[in-house]
C-alpha cells in the first residue's frame, strides 16, 4: 500500500483515524503497532514475521543493555555487540546474500542463488531499531519498559516503508505521552497534502519523461536530449522522495508525532557538500553520529578524516542497494566531498552563485546517472551521450520533450526552491488567507482525479 493510492486515502486512513481516536490515550500505541503491521503485511504479509522478531530481539537486548549499563559496561557493550551483529546479519541476508553469491561465482564457484525477495523497507527500519540500544548505551535514553510502544515506534506506518528515518531518542518522550490540538492536526494536513501533490503532479509526471528519454536507441538521443533525461529523474527522485518525507511528517502530526526534517531545497545547494547537508538529512545524521564520530570523525588527523568520510560513503552507497553502481556512486561523492574539503571550499566561498549552482548540479546529476543504471554498460552509454558521444549536440527530439514539457519542467524548478514556500507563507499572512481550505480541497481534488487514472506511481526508495 502507498500513500499516493485511492485505497490508503479512502479507505485504510479514515478507518485508522476512527479507531486511534477512538480508543483512550493509554491504548493509542497498541492501535498504532496494529495498523501499522496491517499497512506493512498488505503488501508483504510473510516478512510480518520477519519485522515482529526484529523488535522483540531489540527490545530484549535493550533490556540487558539499560540493565547492566551502570553496573557493569563490560557486559552491556557485549549485548550492544550482539544487538548490532544481529541486526547487520538480518539485513545481510534479505540485502546483499544474492549479491554476495553472484560476486563469488564470477571467480569460478556454483552456488545457486537463494532469490529471497527483499523486504521492504528493511534498510530503513534496521537502522531505526539499531539507534534504539546504541543510544541506551550511551545513556542518551532510558529503556523502553513495552514492548508493543517499542513495536510502535519501530513499525509506524507513516515512515515505515521509506522514512525519514527517526530515531527513537527523537519520539520517546512523545510514546509515552503526545497530544493532538486541532492546529496541529490541521498543519498535518496540509504538509501531507503537499507531499501528495509533490507524488501525483510533479514525481510521476517527470518520471514519465525520464522512462521515455532513458528508452531511446542511442542514435535517437542528442546531448542535450540525454541530460534532459537525467534532469527529468533528479526530479522524480527528489519529488518522490521528499514527497513521501512531507507526507509522512504531515501523517506524524496528525497522530500527534513531530518527526524531523530530511529534506531543505538540496537543488538550491552551492556544493555538494551543502547538496548533502540537505538531502536525505535522517540518513547523513544517522551515518554521522553511528559511523564517522565513532571512527574519528575530524579529530585524528587528516589523513584518518579522509579514511572515514570514505568508509562512510561506502557504506551509504552499499545502504543504498545490494549492486555496484550503487559503491560506485558511494565511492564517487566520498571522492567529491574529500577534494571539496581539501581545497575546492575555499574557493567555491569566494565564486558567483551562478558558478557554484552549476558546479554542483552537474556533479549531482553525473551522480544521479551512476544511481539510475545498474547496468553498467546501459550507464556507461549514457554517461557518453551525456558528453557527447552521439555527435549531435540536439535534435528535433530534444525541442520535442522541451515543448511538451517546459510547463512541468519549470513548476519542478520553481518547487524545488523557497518560492513556493514564501508565496505561502505571504498568502497566510494575507487577507486571502480564508481561501486556504478551498485550496487544500482544491489539491485534494486534483491529486485525486491523477490517482484515478493513474497507471505509473512508482516509489523509487521502496526498493531500499
């Protein structure tokens, strides 16, 4: 089930809101841990068992974590270890054992492969369970007493499938104890319906393009044809995924959670490094505070700071998916990161914005190629007609795709900057402001009416 179908809209979230605000306060999280394991099996009712043992282990180990953490640390840090191999091993297994076995087999070995379907959103929800005893054993919280508010918060469907990633020092305190104002369920409205519009208007539509262009022969495709390809999918990537963000921090709300931000206008960056501190923020803070602070962070040199930004980016990379486009595209932004720390900063610091704006969307969209193909001859043919291979610098092609989409590449433009938002923020505070319900009806209607004759809705992060 996604967010962006009629069933979930009509159906499934009007029945969660009649039976969570139904029930007295102390038994909303046993209701959020049912929906939530209902949302999830609709789609993949075997690795319901998979998420519930997850849980049950993770919160045991916490126990024996939160137990012995003041009395003996020797024995705490054991069952963190124990915690965390668990954890790795159970995402190994369903992520990256095929991977494993078609690697080893191209050195001459037959194993056959165990083509264990991948469940969804396991990256997602490993890392959340892991945060929980790293963060006991760092006393940073207090152990969760039950179990089904444990399961809560580790299944919550609003972020379940694709995030952002929460972890649970972030909602403890709101497990236990949350209210819901009517402002506030209000203020979730209107950003889940925003991420809606961002899913149904914008995602799709640019996705569309993008299937379109990456399906041509190679002497269908100019240089620019194939560039506005990749632009049309950093589109659809950005809206897909921030979408979902929105929609799921707006679902939050409504259930009287604060999630926070993974997403602030990364497009508008002036360098990649600024790209990441503000795409996908969960997963760059989660990488951050579990990964590169432990290793060494900037504290031991640069030569060991070198070491772990590269770790950390190969390990994003491989988080990503089980394939080798995705180490590659790891690999190369620890490579862009490290020049950019060296000595590229200092100087993008002192150029024109125009200057530094290009200069990181087309390191972002070279990255986005390696993201996009994971094959790598199909990668390689269209990095080459990226740069020019086809000898045609644009055709008639190129002006077609530009005609009949420059009304959808210019409003995905204009979205992935502040304008919107401050022409909000300006209506708001404006006499105007009483037409806001008849626009969010308004938006309503027409992601609806998509929805009903819509045959392309992908979620791209499902797959990780």
């Amino acid at each position: 089930m996604v967010f962006s179908s009629l069933t979930f809209l009509f159906a499934y979230l009007p029945l969660v809101f009649a039976v969570y605000f139904g029930v007295p306060l102390k038994y909303r999280n046993a209701v959020l841990l049912a929906v939530s394991l209902l949302f999830y099996g609709w789609g993949e009712p075997v690795y319901v068992t998979v998420m519930i043992f997850s849980i049950t282990v993770n919160w045991l180990f916490g126990n024996q974590i939160g137990k012995y953490r003041d009395s003996d640390r020797k024995k705490a840090a054991a069952f963190l270890k124990l915690c965390i191999i668990f954890n790795l091993v159970l995402l190994g297994f369903f992520k990256y054992a095929d991977f494993l076995i078609r690697n080893l087999n191209m050195l001459g070995l037959q194993i056959p492969l165990l083509n264990i379907a991948l469940p969804i959103g396991i990256s997602f929800y490993t890392f959340q369970t892991m945060s929980y005893p790293i963060d006991l054993y760092r006393k940073q919280t207090d152990p969760q007493k039950s179990l089904v508010s444990f399961g809560a918060y580790v299944t919550m469907f609003p972020q379940l499938i694709a995030g952002p990633i929460v972890r649970y020092t972030d909602i403890a305190a709101q497990l236990n104890q949350r209210t819901i104002s009517s402002g506030k369920f209000t203020a979730g409205i209107r950003r889940f319906l925003c991420g809606l519009a961002k899913k149904v208007l914008l995602a799709n539509n640019i996705g569309m393009v993008y299937e379109e262009i990456a399906a041509l022969q190679t002497s269908q495709q100019s240089v620019m044809t194939a560039w506005l390809g990749i632009i049309a999918f950093a589109f659809q990537i950005y809206y897909d995924f921030s979408g979902y963000s929105d929609m799921a921090i707006g679902l939050g709300k409504m259930l009287g959670f604060d999630f926070l931000e993974n997403f602030d206008h990364p497009y508008i960056s002036r360098s990649v490094t600024e790209f990441w501190r503000r795409w996908h923020m969960s997963l760059s803070y989660w990488f951050r505070d579990y990964v590169y602070i432990p290793l060494g962070g900037n504290r031991r040199g640069m030569k060991r700071q070198i070491f772990n930004i590269m770790v950390v980016w190969l390990l994003t990379g491989l988080w990503h998916g089980a394939s080798w486009n995705f180490i590659l595209w790891g690999v190369f932004y620890g490579i862009v990161l490290i020049i950019e720390k060296l000595f590229l900063l200092k100087h993008l610091k002192h150029a024109p914005g125009w200057v530094c704006r290009l200069y990181t969307g087309i390191i972002v969209l070279i990255a986005w190629t390696l993201f996009a193909f994971t094959d790598f001859s199909a990668m390689l043919r269209y990095l080459g007609l990226m740069f020019g291979t086809s000898g045609k610098p644009a055709d008639g092609l190129t002006v077609y795709y530009l005609r009949n989409n420059i009304v959808l590449l210019v409003s995905c433009l204009i979205g992935s900057t502040y304008l919107p938002k401050k022409l909000f923020a300006k209506l708001s505070a404006s006499k105007l402001h009483s037409l806001e319900p008849l626009m969010v009806l308004l938006i309503l209607f027409v992601c609806t009416a998509f929805m009903v004759d819509a045959t392309y809705n992908p979620f791209l992060y499902f797959r990780f």
